[in-house]
C-alpha cells in the first residue's frame, strides 16, 4: 500500500513538473511556427526568393521543440509510475 502511494504521488509530481516545463516552449514554439508560416505566404505572394538556410528562428524552433518533447518525456514517465501504481499489490 505504502508503494502503491508513494509511485501515486510521484508519478504526479512528475505530471506536473513535465507539464510546466513544456508549457512556455510549446507556445512559444508554436507563435514561432506561425511566423514562419506567414513570411513564407507573404514571400509567396511577393514573388521574391527566399533563402532556405537555417535561420535563427529555425534553429529557436529546433531548440524549443527539443525542450517540449523533454518535458513531455518527464511527464509520460510521470504516467508510468501512476499506472504502475496501481499494478503493484
């Protein structure tokens, strides 16, 4: 009973932090896509040729993304332990 508790509360401690940490970079990842979706209709539009490199929004989006899909990480692990929770007599 006690471990059943102690992954419970663990495993939701875990929900929590993981969900907090992905919440600021998901948003943010996400304004910045929308960003990039909206100059590339705009250039599109415009006619004009646009260089493919690797901008700094590009590399902001890859940096954020790796930070979402961490903490994401944290909270699934977070679930684990609360299923576990309960598989555990």
């Amino acid at each position: 009973m006690i471990v059943n508790v102690v992954l419970w509360v663990a495993g939701i401690a875990l929900i929590a932090i993981g969900y907090t940490r992905a919440k600021g970079p998901w948003s943010r990842y996400q304004a910045l896509k929308e960003q990039e979706a909206n100059a590339s209709r705009y250039n599109a539009w415009r006619g004009g040729i646009r260089d493919d490199s690797a901008s700094g929004a590009d590399i902001a989006m890859a940096i954020l993304r790796k930070r979402a899909q961490y903490a994401a990480a944290i909270a699934i692990a977070g679930f684990v332990l609360v299923f576990l929770g309960f598989l555990v007599k």
